[in-house]
C-alpha cells in the first residue's frame, strides 16, 4: 500500500512540476531583455537547466485603438510605437494568471504617438519545457 501511495505521489509531483513549467514565463524565466521586438530569457526547462529563449513581440502585439493590444489581425506595434522597455509592473488586484496570483508581472511599456503605453506579457507569453509561446485565445 506505501509503496503504491509513494508511486502515486512522485506521478503526481511529476506532472506537478511539469505543469509549473508551462505557466507564467517571469517566474521561470530569468535574464530578461528586450532586443529591438525580440523578448530573449533563459527559461527553465523540465529538467531544470535553462536554455536560451526568444520570441519576436511585433507578431503578437499590435496598436488597436491607439493601445497596445494583442495581435489578432492588425499589423505589429512597431509602425506607431517606439523606446520599447521591459519592467516590472505592481499588479493591485492580484489578477490571477494561469491560475496563480501574482503581485508582480513582466510588463513593457513603449511610446506610441507620443503617449505612454503598456501591456502586461505575463496574460498571454508562458514558457513550456524552455520555449516560450503565446497564447491568444
């Protein structure tokens, strides 16, 4: 019965820790940066090391309604925004993403004619097995 009970719960912590992969990348990713439209990180894979990561940002995030928004048909923020930075932004109401609630949450912010805009990656960017991936729907 222990035997079963302890097989049982190492499957368990396993796909545990499989599935914390998969979630928000700022948590299991670190050295964040911001190269032109490409976010780069080292995200953390399944076996723990870190491999390097990277996704251009202007094929999922586009300028609708003079914000910036994730893409869904438009074309990518770069024709109207400019000074692009990656930040940490304080999250009051404890959104939950992916389940979880966080205080803390990878932003960027950018100038887009000439007024400042943001949009929180951690809503849509995650990291699976050391890759990062968009999920807009």
């Amino acid at each position: 019965m222990r035997a079963s009970f302890t097989a049982a719960l190492s499957l368990f912590l396993g796909v545990q820790s499989v599935a914390a992969v998969a979630e928000l990348f700022s948590v299991t990713c670190s050295d964040l940066s911001l190269d032109g439209t490409v976010l780069k990180a080292q995200c953390k894979k399944e076996d723990s090391t870190r491999a390097p990561a990277s996704m251009d940002l202007n094929g999922i995030i586009e300028i609708k309604d003079a914000k910036l928004a994730w893409k869904q048909d438009g074309a990518g923020y770069t024709s109207a925004c400019s000074s692009c930075a990656l930040y940490r932004d304080y999250n009051p109401r404890e959104t939950k993403y992916w389940g979880y609630p966080f205080l803390l949450r990878q932003a960027m912010k950018c100038s887009c004619s000439g007024v400042e805009q943001t949009i929180i990656l951690d809503e849509k960017i995650g990291n699976d097995n050391g890759k990062l991936y968009v999920q807009l729907w």
